[in-house]
C-alpha cells in the first residue's frame, strides 16, 4: 500500500510530519537513491529504500507501557537535575516517551510509547482525553469553591475547561477528591486548588481513557494489549 513521504518518516521516528515535510523540502530524503523534494510524494514501503542524511530508514516496533510512577520521578527523557527519571522504570530498548506529565510530586498512572499517533490522541487538548485523579487537599472547601473548579476558573491568562470534582471523604483538616480533567496543563489541579488557598497534599493519576492501574504496585509497570492500544487510538 502507498504511504505518503513524510508520514512514513514520521512512523519511522525520524520526526514529527511537520519537521518531516521540512527534511524533504530541505532535500536531505532519498528515495531509490534520487533526491526527492515534491511533498505529498507517495511511496511503497515494501518495496522503496528510504535514505535520510545517508543513513537508511525503517518503521519502528511499537511498544506502549502503564506505569505506576511513585513521588521522585521526574517524566521527562533526559534532565542533568533529575535524580530520577520515569523511564529508568521500563526497558530501554526501544526508546519510549512519557505521554503528558505527572509532576515530580505526583502519583500514578503514566503511559509511555514510541507512538506519535497515540501520543497525540492522548495529550493533545482537541481530543478532550479523560483523566481522572484522586487529590487530597487541605482543609475543607467550599462547595461555592468546588462549583467554581467545576464550572473552570482563571488561572493566569488560561481558562480552565470545566473539571468533574467528586467528593470521597472528608476528614478533620483535610478532604479527598475524585477529579477528571479533560485537558492537561501544567500541574493544573495544584493550581486550581491554591487559588482558594486548598494546598494540594497527594496526587494521584488512577485513570487516562479506559486505562487504570489495576495491580500495579509503585514503579511497576506492564504492556498494553492491542485491544487496549486499539480503544485509546479511538478505532
């Protein structure tokens, strides 16, 4: 079947279709040994020899891994200032990416891969993709505080998206919620929290889409299945 040029890149891992496009146009591709420099050019990856900057190309194999990050982790691939990484906890071969971000102090549930397609499904804020938290703040809030959080509140110049906010249990100085984001911005339920002065104690991610931890224990993690892998791409 025929591919277009640049997604194939893309699925290769050599980079985004965008930086792609720019590889092609900068006439650093080779196709069958000629220079090609036409986007939207189609090839045929079971028969076509695919060069980029003299070195010969091939699709990647896939992997998707859960991960039960524990609080110290930092979700990032490299960071001289980290002591230690999320992807110290699966296997290094191949090379994978957190999808989104749990901050250091954080919990949870995080899914790594190498697929730029499920990354996006995941992370990008158009697909709306649920995520859902269990947050121990301080104090009790307000239930005008919580209808506040639901409906979406300012934080600096962003508007948040409305937010579902379920109360667990309440204890003397302190309450537990059940919170499900649609979107991701940076350490977003923290910030939502402290803007009614609600310090945030314990994050904790327990679901992205119809992925749960299920028994994973702190720093263990497991392979998706493809029936997995298939609901998340939405197919």
């Amino acid at each position: 079947m025929l591919e277009r040029l640049q997604k194939y890149l893309s699925r290769c891992g050599v980079a985004s279709r965008r930086q792609s496009e720019k590889l092609i146009l900068a006439g650093l591709v080779k196709v069958n040994g000629k220079i090609v420099k036409k986007l939207g050019t189609k090839i045929d990856p079971d028969k076509d020899r695919v060069i980029v900057n003299d070195s010969s190309i091939s699709p990647r194999r896939l992997v998707y891994y859960v991960v039960y990050k524990p609080k110290g982790y930092t979700c990032t691939v490299s960071d001289i200032h980290a002591d230690k990484l999320v992807t110290e906890l699966v296997p290094k071969d191949p090379k994978v990416y957190p999808v989104g971000r749990l901050d250091k102090n954080s919990e949870g549930l995080l899914l790594l891969t190498n697929d730029g397609t499920l990354t996006q499904k995941i992370a990008h804020p158009s697909f709306e993709c649920e995520k859902e938290y269990e947050v121990l703040v301080s104090g009790k809030p307000s239930e005008l505080t919580i209808r506040y959080l639901q409906k979406g509140t300012k934080l600096g110049e962003y508007q948040t998206k409305p937010a579902t906010i379920k109360l667990i249990k309440s204890f003397s100085n302190t309450t537990l919620y059940r919170v499900i984001l649609k979107e991701g911005k940076k350490r977003q339920i923290r910030r939502m929290f402290d803007k009614f002065h609600h310090d945030v104690l314990k994050l904790k991610r327990v679901r992205i889409k119809n992925l749960t931890l299920d028994n994973l224990k702190e720093g263990e993690y497991r392979k998706l299945s493809p029936n997995e892998v298939t609901k998340l791409l939405g197919s």
